[in-house]
C-alpha cells in the first residue's frame, strides 16, 4: 500500500510525552526553529531524524504524521 503523508502530528506527541518542543531540542542537539519547522509542516523530517524523534519522545515512527493511503492504478 502506497501512502502520502498528511500533517504532522509531533505538536500532539510531544503534549502526550509531557516534553516541549524546546526540551527536544535540546537533547536532539537540533535548532529549536528545526523541530518548529517540522511542526508547522514547513519541513519534512527525514527519516533518521524521525526515528531519532520517535525514539525519544516514546512513539511510533508513524505516529509523526498522519497517513493517507493512495490507491494505486
């Protein structure tokens, strides 16, 4: 199954992690303005930096962005 990525959930994750956007930051080594980025879906993270964020914050992968499946033809 082919899927597009829809919004980015980080906002949503980090509240249920309890950690801002800041304190992720901070551990991650990145740019506060890079994770903002990410949350206002002006960038999309790649994919060592989505596991890294997944894996800190205590969720899925694919719990960063909603999913839309697209149909194939």
């Amino acid at each position: 199954m082919k899927f597009e990525l829809g919004r980015c959930l980080l906002n949503e994750r980090l509240l249920e992690s309890g950690m801002s956007k800041d304190e992720l930051a901070q551990i991650l080594l990145y740019k506060s303005e890079r994770i903002g980025d990410f949350m206002e879906d002006k960038r999309v993270m790649p994919l060592k930096i989505a596991i890294s964020i997944a894996d800190t914050i205590g969720c899925n992968v694919r719990d960063l962005y909603e999913l839309k499946s697209t149909e194939s033809l």
